[in-house]
C-alpha cells in the first residue's frame, strides 16, 4: 500500500476488483492474522498477456500515456 502510495480504501477497491476477476486469491495467516493475497493461475496468465501486449504495443510503463501521444 505505501510503496504504491495507495490509500486504504483504493487499496481495497483494487483488491476487490481484482479478487472478483479471479486474478488473485485470499488467505489469512493463522500467526499473525494478516491477509495474504496470491495471484491466481489466471492472474499469472494475464500478466503473461499483459507483457506481451506491451512488447507489442513497445510501451514504456514509467512513461506517461498523454507523452505518447502528443
């Protein structure tokens, strides 16, 4: 959350999101009781596409979007 300088409740809403997609999975730590979030074989299989479709599309992700495009 902090190194992606996220809130809370962006934070959750990303989660969310992608739990309702089946990209990632949730468990709990019995230890400490902390949530421990996986990505799901169809998490893993999306972020194979992603990286392909950037290597396509030849987008450097550090980039803005609107400096590539004017």
């Amino acid at each position: 959350m902090y190194r992606c300088n996220l809130s809370f409740d962006q934070l959750e809403e990303y989660l969310s999101f992608l739990s309702e997609r089946g990209l990632i999975s949730q468990t709990f730590s019995e230890e400490d009781m902390h949530a421990i979030f996986w990505t799901t074989p169809r998490g893993v299989e999306f972020l194979k596409k992603y990286e392909g479709l950037k290597e396509i599309v030849d987008v450097d992700t550090d980039q803005k979007l609107y400096s590539t495009i004017s």
